[in-house]
C-alpha cells in the first residue's frame, strides 16, 4: 500500500464515522491523528498507542494495513510481512495480506517453517484467484505466485518443484534476471549432468541481460563472475565460453540435448584422441570396454556390439586351449594378468602361442558377462596376426 493509499484508506474510516465502527471518540482522534502525521515512525507509535488502548476495535485489520503502509515507508520489510501475516490469521483470504505474504516471503529471507507455509498458501491463493485480475495484472499476479512457490520449494530442498515453478515463471517473462540467476542456482543443486550444464546456462544469461528485468550493475558483475569461474571449474578451462554467452543472449533456456563437457571428460577425450593417433587398437578397445563397464552395459552389449564386427583390436595371450592344438584363446586388452577377450577360432591351430604374446584380430562379439567382466568374440582364424609359426619339422638324417 502507498502512502496515498494510507490517506484514502483513513479517509474512507473517519468519512464513515459511526458507522465505521469506532469504539468511542477517543478512537476516533487516535484515528484522525494517525492522518495527519506525514512521519512515518510517528505514525507507527500512534498505531502502537491505537492497539495498545483499542487491542479489539473491529477495524483491527485497518489498522493491519496501516501498519503495513507505514513500514513500506521505512523500508521494513520484515515487519510489513509479520503485518501480512497477522491479516492472514484473522483473515485467510484478505487480499491485501494474500499479496503482501506472497510478495514478501522471498524478500525478507526467512525460511522457517511457519514462514514459508504462509507464503505457500498466500501464492496459491494468489494464483488460484488470478481470473478475477484484469490481463495486465492477471500476468503480475501469476508471475509473483511462482515466484514464490519456487522460493518455498527451493528453501525445503525440493529443488526439482523449485525449477518447474521458476521454468513457468521465465516462460512468461524470459527477461527476469533474478529469476535466471535462481534457476540456475536451483539447477547446479540437481547432481545430474545435464542440469548442471542448465545452470551454467542460466548463470551466464542472467549476467548478460540488460533493460527491464535485468539485474543491476552492482548484481550482474558478481553473477557473471561467479558463473565464468564454475564454467572453468566444470569444463577445466575457458574453452567455449565465449560461445555460450553468444548462445545465452538469444535464448531463455538451453536448446534441447544441451552439455557441457565436464574436466574429466575433456581429459579422457583428449588421452583418447592422443591414443587413437599412437595406438589405435587400444584406443578402439578402450572405447568399447568403456560403454560396456557402464550401468547400461549389458543393453549396449545386446543393442549394438552383439553379432557386429569389431575393429581391429590387439590383446596379449594369458593362455589357450586345447594346449597343444588351441582354438580357444584368452587375451589380456589393456591391463596386465587381466582377461577381457575370449576368441573363439574357427579353426584351431596347429601349434601354441607362449603366454605374453601380442596379436591382432578381427571378429564378431558373440556374447557377455559383467561380472567376472569377459567378451567372447568369435574369430576367422585367417583374421588373426601375430600368432607364432610351427617349428619347422626336424631334416631327415643323410646317409
């Protein structure tokens, strides 16, 4: 309520006189008193003294109001919400306390339990009876009820109710950079991959809005701060960051399929672009041992290696059987006394292999376990190189 608002409101009160419901004359000068006084910590005291002597007058929640206007002109906006709520407990549906709740639950910081009910029951109140409010302030007031629903779930933890609620709000006015910043710092608590690349999306956006909406010089430079550091922390350098804040200016919200490399994945990228170039079999089994020791590993297995041809890979024998004539083989991929890979020949050999050989090998997955982790492949015998020739047969004595 604006201090106009205050003048009409006690004008409208001693205007009625009786009828108003005063308790005698000497509530009625308090009253008139409180009209004129332009200080507002004045009028704070003659409200006291007005609930002091009159604590049952019926105009109770006038006066409720009056505080509240007086406090919005001090700038206290943690007595203006214990106004609100004093409303809302005499009156549950009072449409200046359902507001003021609504609006302040955010504003004051508080998240204590009897607190944030109310603001939760003041912003679906609000947003249930937004109908009733002309186009321009039906919009007002569902954006100040998500605004608040989302503070109240993010303050219990329930971050994913928290980010549906700032969604919606975005959705209408995607030019909020408070609400981007509180999205974002909703999202980055989600431990999932993809939302913590949102909320560096988020971040960066709300750093770089201007005009309406945006955050003030003083908030922005901190945020857009705050939001190149933990770019660099999760991607493990400034790589693409340049990219992305072009990329936030034009949109609200990530596009679809959206990620940020972690460090840790640019590591293993780029240990693996460098072992591609120097040891290309290692670096192609490497990859599939990867995906195949992921939670969905047997899914991999069954959807996409499963009868396909591998590529060229390379192993070390451990052992083989039959010993003499093997056509079975187990091989150690990538760690020492570790076996990954059973070949099965198509045709065994004519001779063994002694255990710490290497050979190379082409073929098909046949089948998998995860644990003990083995991959059975089956092999054209013709496919494999660096299997070791028979000894050559002892000469026959000259006479």
């Amino acid at each position: 309520m604006t201090i106009r608002g205050v003048i009409l409101l006690i004008a409208a009160l001693t205007a009625a006189g009786k009828s108003a419901g005063w308790t005698d004359r000497g509530e009625y000068d308090l009253v008139m008193a409180i009209r004129s006084e332009a200080a507002a910590h004045k009028r704070v005291e003659l409200l006291d003294r007005w609930k002091e002597k009159y604590p049952g007058t019926e105009l109770r929640q006038a006066r409720l109001e009056l505080y509240l206007a007086a406090y919005q002109a001090l700038g206290d906006r943690v007595r203006m919400l214990q106004a609100a709520r004093e409303m809302l407990a005499a009156q549950p549906d009072n449409a200046v306390g359902v507001y003021w709740c609504t609006l302040l639950t955010p504003e004051v910081k508080d998240s204590t339990p009897d607190v944030l009910e109310s603001g939760e029951k003041s912003a679906r109140l609000l947003l249930a009876g937004q109908d009733r409010f002309p186009a321009p302030q039906k919009q007002a007031a569902e954006l100040l009820a998500h605004r608040t629903l989302g503070w109240v779930a993010w303050q219990r933890g329930d971050y994913a109710a928290a980010e549906t609620e700032f969604h919606a709000y975005l959705e209408k006015n995607p030019k909020s950079g408070e609400i981007a910043v509180w999205m974002g710092l909703v999202s980055g608590l989600e431990k999932d991959a993809e939302k913590q690349s949102a909320a560096l999306w988020l971040l960066e956006r709300a750093a770089t809005l201007r005009g309406e909406g945006a955050l003030s010089d003083d908030q922005r430079r901190p945020i857009g701060a705050l939001a190149d550091r933990l770019y660099t922390a999760y991607h493990g350098d400034g790589d693409g960051l340049e990219d992305l804040k072009t990329a936030v200016a034009a949109a609200t919200f990530p596009p679809a399929g959206f990620h940020i490399e972690t460090a840790a994945a640019v590591a293993t990228r780029r240990a693996d672009e460098e072992l591609a170039r120097t040891n290309p079999e290692l670096a192609a089994w490497m990859k599939i041992r990867r995906q195949l020791d992921a939670p969905d590993g047997e899914k991999y297995f069954a959807d996409t290696l499963h009868s396909a041809p591998l590529p060229r890979l390379k192993g070390v024998v451990m052992r083989s059987s039959p010993e003499a004539k093997p056509s079975q083989i187990v091989l150690a991929m990538s760690q020492p006394l570790e076996e990954d890979v059973v070949l099965k020949v198509s045709a065994p050999f004519a001779n063994a292999a002694a255990p710490g050989t290497e050979i190379g090998f082409e073929g098909a997955a046949d089948s998998f376990t995860k644990q003990p982790f083995s991959l059975t492949v089956i092999v054209d015998r013709e496919k494999i190189t660096g299997w070791p020739e028979p000894p050559a047969a002892n000469p026959k004595p000259q006479r």
